[in-house]
C-alpha cells in the first residue's frame, strides 16, 4: 500500500461520483461505471486504485450470519483505564466481530458480534471476555431488525450524487434492501466451495470471476450463478467501506434509543432515509433501537439529536456516545482514519 497524505481532502467531483457508482453496482466493471460517467475506463481504474491505496474505500464481500440461522449483537463493554485499547485491538482481529468502537471517553467499547456458529459466539460472550481481567461489565444485545447497515449504497449520504438516470444505468447487483428478520427462517447450508469464493471476496469484493472459479474450483459459468444465488439469499453482500472522514464527517456517535414499541418500526424506518445515519437496527435490552451517525462535527451532531432525531413522534430518550476512536467498520480494520487491512485474530 502506498503512504498516504497526512489528512484527507474530502472528496469532490468525479471521485464522489465513482463511489456513489460503487455503491450502487459494486462489481460493475471500471468500462461500464465509465461509460455512465462519462469518464475514461483508465482514469476510472486510476482514481479507484488511488482511493483504495489511500485508505479512503475497500469493497469486501461480508458475510451475514443471519442467512446462516445465526443471530446477530451489539456488545457495550465497560473496562478498566489502561486495558481499553488492547481488547479493542484483540476484537478487531477477530472475523466474527463487524464493528469496534471506544467511547464514553475510552472507557467503553462497542462491538458487533457476528460469529458464524452458536458455539463461537458462546465462547466470545460466555467465556472469553467475561474472564478477561480490564472487562468490568458486559451488555449484550440481539439485532431484532436491521433498518440500514450493510449495503453501502442505502447509506443515504451520497444520495443525489448521481442522477436518477445515471443511477438506473448502473443497476444494481443481487436483490435492492428489503426489511426482512436478521435471522433467515431457513438458514442455507454453506458447501466448501462456497466458503472458499467467499474467502477470496472477503479480500476482495471486486475479484474476477476467473479468480472465484479457480478458488471455488467451479466454472466462470457455475460461480456467476452461486455467486448470484448467494447475493439474492443474503449470505454475502457486496459493501464498499468507505472513511466517513473523505466526506468531512468527523464527528461519528452511537446513539441508543428508547422508543415506544408501537413506533419502533417507524422510527427506524425514518431514520434509514436520512443521510447521517450509517446503521440502525432494533435491538434487545434497555434500549430498543441503536443507530450509528456520521456528521461534520459535534456542532451538527447536536442539531441533528435535538432538532430532528428528537422531534420524532415516539422517541422517549437518547443516548448520545461519541465515538472516541473507530478501531473496525463492517470487515476492515483502520489505522486513525483510513482504512487498513485486518489482521488474524489472537483470541
């Protein structure tokens, strides 16, 4: 990876736009997101390389554990001064955990579990971090129902960066977000085939079906159409991470709510469609819907929770917690704030 400068510049012009395209079609090829544009395939491959060697995006194919028959948490960890930054760092390195943040001014750790199996998770919530000695509580709490998250282009940020027509041309791979349960009434059986072109996706979200099919060890033709199957069913995603910060947003939170259960549905619904929110599901515990928000600075921040997150008919409370630092989103860790490959899991 190349050294990248030492602040980001936030992004304007065709590099916003090529995002957006991503987002919208992630495995479009770099000709076809240029003819859209009106770019050159060349500065398309160029400006792509650029980003990613910068820190600033990285597609992944991501599992969902839910398509498994697994469920999904949110783990808030309250630690001892001094040991919040190892734990992190152990977390992030773990593939069933999505998402690492310290907050509460480093004295909390927020998580995403993820794990693939029943047993790995026990062992993470039941055993590991329970007896880890700078952990003083644990609270864990089960998705219920995912508003947004997951799929880069819902993120409602970009929204108008392209038109509706540029928007169209591109399409749109495997099945647009529809609410459905976290957890899939019938769960599909992973073959060994499958595990390794997720593997490879995993590393790279835009892979050549040449490189699937040799991973896979199936046909160009075959892996076109498991690769479908496993998109249309949610088992993978296709998501383009992307630094909040190379938009100017530098002010991230997470923000539990407790909403009335009868409006729970709206207001998580409200919230996917506006650009701040990155992430909101309906989770168990004393709060009932936790949402993650992006915006230029606290200044915003407070405008955004008081004017128009708090106006929302049924919102009882918020909890408003900064996030210190961002140790992981979805499957790639980062290093300050650019993204970086991960690293293998300690624990």
């Amino acid at each position: 990876m190349t050294a990248p400068s030492a602040e980001f510049d936030v992004l304007r012009g065709d590099d916003v736009r090529i995002v957006r395209s991503l987002q919208i079609a992630p495995r479009a090829s770099f000709a076809s997101i240029a003819a859209v544009l009106g770019l050159t395939e060349a500065s398309v491959s160029r400006r792509y390389r650029r980003l990613r060697a910068d820190g600033v995006l990285r597609v992944a194919g991501i599992v969902d554990p839910g398509a498994l028959g697994q469920s999904k948490w949110l783990v808030r960890l309250r630690c001892r001064p001094g040991g919040v930054a190892a734990i992190a760092d152990a977390l992030a390195k773990r593939d069933d955990v999505s998402w690492v943040a310290l907050c509460a001014a480093g004295s909390e750790i927020t998580c995403a579990v993820r794990s693939r199996t029943r047993e790995e998770r026990d062992e993470l919530l039941g055993s590991k971090l329970p007896r880890t000695a700078a952990v003083l509580d644990i609270n864990a709490s089960a998705m219920l129902r995912q508003f947004v998250g997951g799929r880069g282009h819902y993120w409602a940020a970009l929204r108008g960066v392209l038109t509706p027509d540029e928007e169209a041309a591109l399409g749109s791979e495997g099945s647009p977000f529809v609410e459905a349960p976290v957890v899939a009434r019938e769960p599909v059986q992973l073959t060994s085939s499958d595990e390794k072109l997720l593997d490879v996706l995993a590393s790279d979200g835009r892979a050549g079906l040449v490189d699937l099919a040799a991973a896979a060890g199936l046909t160009p033709g075959r892996v076109t159409r498991r690769l479908e199957t496993l998109i249309a069913r949610r088992v993978v995603h296709i998501d383009v991470e992307l630094a909040p910060t190379a938009l100017g947003l530098h002010a991230g939170a997470n923000l539990w709510l407790r909403v009335h259960p009868s409006a729970v549905k709206a207001v998580g619904r409200t919230l996917a469609r506006e650009p701040e929110i990155a992430f909101a599901t309906a989770v168990t515990g004393p709060y009932n819907l936790h949402t993650v928000a992006h915006c230029r600075d606290l200044d915003e921040l407070f405008e955004f929770t008081s004017d128009r997150l708090g106006s929302l008919s049924g919102v009882q409370s918020v909890e408003v917690s900064p996030l210190l630092r961002h140790v992981k989103q979805a499957g790639t860790r980062l290093s300050g704030d650019r993204l970086v490959a991960a690293g293998s899991a300690p624990w």
